[in-house]
C-alpha cells in the first residue's frame, strides 16, 4: 500500500456554551449578530443559497450558505479557487448536551501546499483566540 499525500487541511475545535441551542444558532447565523465575536462587520441573506458578507479590516469574505439546518448545522463555502480544488468551507454543528451547548467548528479545506501555511496558521490562532 502507498501513502496518499494529503491535498487540504482543516481546523477542527469544539466548545462548551452556557446558553440554549437557539442563542448560539442565532449567533453563529444572523449576521447582525455575527459581528459581536467574528467579524468587524457583517451582512448577508438568511437561508441555503443565502450570501454573507463578513468583513475586516483589509479583508472581506462572501461565502454561500450551502447547509441550513437551524439549531444543529451551518456551513458557509467559499467557491474554489481553481477547477479541482476543494472549497473552503466553514461548518458549525450544535448539539445540547446536558443544558450546554457543543459548538464544533470545522474549518476545512486549506490547501496542504506550504504557500497556504500563513493563513492556515493565522486561521488556526483565529479559532483558538
């Protein structure tokens, strides 16, 4: 058996909440309240097939909404960046678990390749900040 190189990468973090499924679906998927702890900015359509635009300083992204699942499952994708490349996708799952809330985020898609290596880095201490 050969090894197969592995093409991308993914950030993966769980977290306990205090507060009801509804609150961090509400957090995680309006954008008036996304601006509370991700972005500077955010607007954006409610919904699959909804666009939100989530801003910073010198950088600005416009995923799609492809899953949404209110209370359990969101996921914001990034259209590739060339014919065969995987897409950069956000996924948040929630999940209640004895009156708190597991959000998991994955964060997947980064390319393996080392150009990729600083904004995978600077995501992956993004996500632990």
């Amino acid at each position: 058996m050969g090894s197969e190189k592995q093409t991308t990468r993914s950030i993966e973090l769980d977290i306990n909440i205090d507060a009801p499924v509804e609150n961090v679906w509400n957090a995680i998927s309006d954008p008036a309240q996304l601006a509370n702890w991700f972005p500077l900015t955010a607007h954006g359509t409610k919904g699959k097939g909804g666009k939100v635009s989530l801003e910073w300083v010198a950088e600005e992204w416009t995923p799609t909404i492809d899953i949404w699942e209110p209370n359990q499952h969101l996921r914001l994708v990034d259209p590739p960046s060339a014919e065969g490349v995987p897409p950069v996708a956000m996924d948040f799952r929630l999940e209640t678990v004895g009156g708190t809330t597991i959000l998991r985020i994955v964060n997947s898609g980064f390319s393996a390749d080392a150009v990729w290596d600083e904004m995978f880095d600077a995501m992956t201490g993004g996500w632990t900040y």
